[in-house]
C-alpha cells in the first residue's frame, strides 16, 4: 500500500498467503469486470463488507476485530512479537536493535501462511482439491 493510505504514511508491503492468491484466482474466474470483488456502485469501499458480513450473521464485527484475531491466532501460532508488529504495521517501538531488522515480505510471508493457515483451520476451512481449485465453504 503506498505511503499516502497508510495511517503511520510508511509504505506497507504485505505477503499474500496462499488462500488470499486462492481467492483472488477464483474471483478473476467469475470474470465480474474491473474490480476484485464489485458492487452495486463499482466496487467494495471502506467497512461496506464488514455490514454485510453484520447483517448476514447478526454478529457485531469490525476491523479491529479481524486484526486482534489475527494477532491472536499469529501468537497462538509461535509468530514472534517483531513479525506480528510488521504484518499489523506497528511500529517495532522499543530498541535500536529492532530497528536494524529489515522484515521483508518474502521474510513475513511463511509467518503470514501459518497465520492464514491457523485460521482457516479455526474455521474449517479445508484445502483445495487440487494446486488450482479453492475450496469453498458453504454458508
């Protein structure tokens, strides 16, 4: 993400896991148009999902919600501190040890994977049938 979207204005470049390249597949599949996951008017903004997700559910959710679940299940997964603070865009605060340590996307991505993996597993989500196939869950 560049600098400019990014509340602490320092670029983020994030690892996909590989349910996110999954998805991603699937969805340039159905062939909807320009946008990765198109609305009524163009496109997915903001919290839009997350009010779907409410009122499909009746669960009371949020952003900050997904990103303590991902911390959570990052932690329960044996992720180090440093790799959770980058892949949640903390600052790495603390020392000027810390501060030499470059985390890299290709650094974080097996990190990011066990995280990913740990929550698809929370949610029963299996693997695809084959390398190019995502496993849909129905709801």
């Amino acid at each position: 993400m560049p600098a400019v979207r990014v509340k602490t204005r320092s670029a983020l470049d994030l690892p996909m896991t590989s349910y996110v390249a999954d998805m991603l597949i699937a969805r340039r599949a159905l062939g909807n148009g320009e946008f990765v996951f198109p609305s009524r008017d163009s496109h997915i903004r903001g919290d839009s999902w997350t009010k779907t997700l409410r009122k499909a559910t009746g669960l009371r959710f949020s952003i900050h919600d997904a990103r303590r679940t991902f911390a959570t299940c990052g932690e329960a997964s044996g992720v180090s501190w440093l790799t959770l603070k980058a892949l949640l865009n903390h600052s790495a605060g603390g020392g000027v040890t810390q501060s030499y340590i470059g985390l890299t996307p290709e650094r974080l991505r097996p990190e990011a994977q066990k995280i990913s993996d740990r929550i698809a597993m929370l949610c029963g989500i299996g693997k695809p049938a084959a390398d190019n196939v995502q496993a849909l869950r129905a709801g």
